[in-house]
C-alpha cells in the first residue's frame, strides 16, 4: 500500500508548479491538483508505479491540458492586466517586459490547446518539464522515436500557429 501523505507532501510542490505553469489561475490549479493525486491513486491500484515524479508529472499535464482546452473552447480569453501576478520591485524584468511575457505564455497556452493531446502533452514534458525522451515513452507506452516524431509534429504547428497570431515571424530550424 501506497503511504499517499508522504507521497503527496513528497510531490505535491512539482506537480503543483507544473499544473501552474499551464493554467496560471489558483482555482484551476487546485481542481487540477487534487484531479491529479485522485488519478494517480487509481493508477496505482491498477499498476505498479516505478517513478512517482514521471507519472505525477504525465497526469498533472494532462489534467492541465484537458482544463486550458476547456477554457480556450469556451471563449477567447484576453490576457487582463488584474491577473497578473504582482513581481518583487527588486527582480525581474520591468513592468513592460513581464507583460509581454506573459502576453507570449498567454499565446503559448491558447496554441497548445489548440493541439492534438499528444502533441502538446509531449511538447509540455519534454520541452518544459525537462523530462527524457525514454520517461516519456514510458509514460505514454510508446517508443522514443515515437516521442520524438511527437515532439517535432507539436513544434512544427506551435510555430504556424503563433506566427499566426503574430507572436513570432522567425523561421524555425
């Protein structure tokens, strides 16, 4: 049997962070978290877990994609200047700089919910959550070439689709 108090005490910063990283809203972080750990309790009564972080890290961003989905389907939503989250005079970028990049992450969400799940799951764990090629596939049961063919498919449309919207006009390599 699972010890679940020291599992989420032991994960439950990361996969808080993942999931806020993604949605950037308090109240659909904590759905999300507490959806995370209640399917993770599932998938641990039907399997053996080897690595919590890998298969917190996999529901967390699913749950998370399945929540910017939902919110992006509902209505385009603009990036209100009260949401923003209020940065230490002393750190950071100035005030004009870390409003574009939250515009851009902003952008960044809305294109990723515009993907194929997979894509952007891969996208989101390889590219943000640091994850290898080999834990996610043995996360997604698949293969690492499949991540991979994964991986460039979801980069490819988050290019056409952010230059689209005008946030980049760079050529990708």
């Amino acid at each position: 049997m699972n010890q679940w108090p020291e599992i989420v005490e032991q994960h439950g910063p990361y996969v808080w962070r993942t999931v806020y990283r993604l949605l950037n809203n308090n109240e659909d972080v904590t759905d999300c978290y507490q959806e995370t750990f209640l399917h993770a309790f599932d998938y641990a009564q039907r399997r053996e877990v080897k690595c919590w972080p890998a298969v917190l890290r996999r529901i967390a961003t699913s749950r998370a994609m399945d929540v910017l989905r939902r919110r992006y389907r509902a209505a385009a939503t603009d990036t209100q200047l009260s949401m923003l989250e209020t940065e230490p005079a002393d750190a950071g970028p100035s005030p004009d700089v870390w409003i574009q990049l939250r515009e851009s992450m902003d952008q960044l969400r809305g294109a990723l919910a515009e993907l194929p799940t997979m894509h952007a799951e891969v996208f989101w764990l390889s590219e943000v959550e640091m994850l290898s090629h080999q834990d996610i596939a043995e996360q997604l049961e698949g293969t690492t070439e499949q991540v991979a063919l994964w991986l460039h498919r979801a980069k490819q449309k988050l290019h056409k689709l952010l230059v689209a919207r005008g946030v980049t006009n760079e050529v990708m390599r």
